[in-house]
C-alpha cells in the first residue's frame, strides 16, 4: 500500500493502481472511545462517489455515479484522499461494461477493509442519475464513437446541410484537467444553436477530445464557443457548462452570441 497521501502533492493517476489506496485501522479510535469489542455495535459506512470514469473497447469515456457499502465490522477504513485518486486512475484504462469496473472496485476495496464491501455503479442512464429531466436537451451520449486522440482537436467539427432553429443538445462525458495540479475537472456541457446542424458524432467526439487537455474552467468553456464559432459557424450560440463541485464550490460557465442573464443558469444534475 502507498503511504498516506493526506497533505501530500501528488498527481493525478494515468493507469489503474490499487497501490494508491491507504488504509485506516478502525481500533485505535475506537480503544479510546471504549467501544471496540465492549459495546454492541452494529452499522456501515455508506459512500457515494461522483467522478468515476473509463473508457469503453473504443475508447470513448463513461461516466458514473459509484456507491461503496462498508461493513462497520471492517478491519480498516480508506482514506478520502487516497480513494479519490485510485478512482482517478481508471480514467484512460478500457473496460468491457460497468459491472468489470464494479468487480474490480470491490476487490480492491474488499481487499483493503478486509471485509466485504459492496460495489453499486449507476450509468448516465439510469434514473437517479440526474435531478431533473433534460427538458429540451438531447443527449449525445449514446453515439457510437471511437477515440484515439484527447487532445483537443477543432477539426473534428462538422455540419450538415439540415438547418437546425434552436438546436438543444448536451453531455455528460466531459473532462478537463487543472492546469495547476493536474486533476480532472468534470462537466456538463448544453450547447443550444441555430445554423447549419453540427453532426453530432463529430460534436461528442470534440468534447470528449479535451479529456487530457489543461486549462481552467471559463478557459474551456470559451475555446468551445470560439471553435463553434469558427467551425461551424452558427447564427446564434451559447455554451453552458456546470462543473462538478470541489472543495464546496462549483463553478458553471456561460457563453453566448446574444446577452444572457443569471436567469438562464442551467439546473445541476445528481452527479454535480
């Protein structure tokens, strides 16, 4: 096991390591408390985790809502820290489906505890996965594409000859980096247009081409409006993107061709 990473420097995984995962004994807090073996006790820990992400066959990123069932009987509890970047470094490994991932996490974690933890991963299409319904937007998600290149590429926006009036389209597979340390930054993104239909294939594939690219999050949101802008060249366009929350804050980034007020922020889904 790694050393504990609480209060240390450390970047972002690029590959699967269950290395990383540091664990917490359970008794010393509990002899001081008198409770460890004297007292009846029963319960477990229940953890939700919203950044988990992989690759599919093709390469094109998934993304999840994790929940972890510790059993309070356990050897060892995981530190955070050390939690979220294990999980951090499944981001550019292939997986077959979701429950691949799931079984390896609670391996992993099984391991760690020392008792059996219970490993259930929720896809964007499930349900719970958002707080409200897309409304207008449709999901770009289920397209079939295949990736071989994150780095941020405008060329693979395209349009179509289909005049499109007020075009609403959004995704959940965004991912970005910090430009300071290196860990991931994920969003939604809506893009509401009228022009020339932006194919949607090529749109996904553009915003899933950012996913080891740096820059802050206003930075993004900008170099998507300007390369939309540009390539496709729309009539009218805003971007929106909500970013999931870090260290309590959240930060959601609006861009448009026409004035926008705060009246127009978009709700944020279950993940975010």
């Amino acid at each position: 096991m790694a050393d504990n990473p609480l209060g240390e420097s450390i970047p972002s995984p690029s590959k699967y390591d269950p290395g990383i995962l540091y664990p917490i004994p359970r008794w010393p807090a509990r002899s001081l408390l008198d409770i460890d073996k004297k007292i009846p006790m029963h319960g477990f820990d229940h953890w939700h985790a919203y950044e988990l992400s992989w690759l599919n066959q093709k390469g094109k990123p998934l993304v999840a809502v994790a929940e972890f069932f510790f059993n309070a009987d356990s050897e060892n509890i995981v530190e955070s820290k050390s939690l979220k970047l294990y999980l951090n470094s499944f981001n550019q490994e292939k997986f077959e489906d979701s429950q691949k991932v799931s079984s390896i996490i609670s391996n992993d974690l099984s391991a760690l505890s020392k008792s059996e933890v219970k490993v259930v991963v929720s896809g964007a299409e499930d349900p719970q996965f958002g707080t409200h319904s897309l409304g207008q937007s449709k999901s770009i998600d289920s397209h079939d594409v295949e990736m071989t290149d994150y780095e941020v590429n405008a060329e693979l926006l395209t349009t179509t000859d289909e005049l499109v009036f007020d075009e609403d389209v959004v995704t959940m597979l965004f991912r970005s980096n910090c430009p300071v340390t290196g860990a991931p930054d994920w969003a939604s993104v809506q893009i509401v247009y009228t022009g020339q239909k932006v194919d949607e294939r090529a749109l996904l594939k553009y915003l899933c081409s950012y996913r080891q690219h740096q820059a802050y999050h206003e930075e993004c949101a900008e170099r998507i409006y300007r390369d939309l802008m540009v390539q496709c060249q729309p009539q009218e366009l805003r971007v929106g993107m909500n970013f999931l929350r870090r260290g309590g804050l959240d930060i959601n980034v609006y861009r448009s061709s026409a004035p926008i007020n705060s009246d127009q922020a978009a709700a944020r889904y279950i993940r975010q």
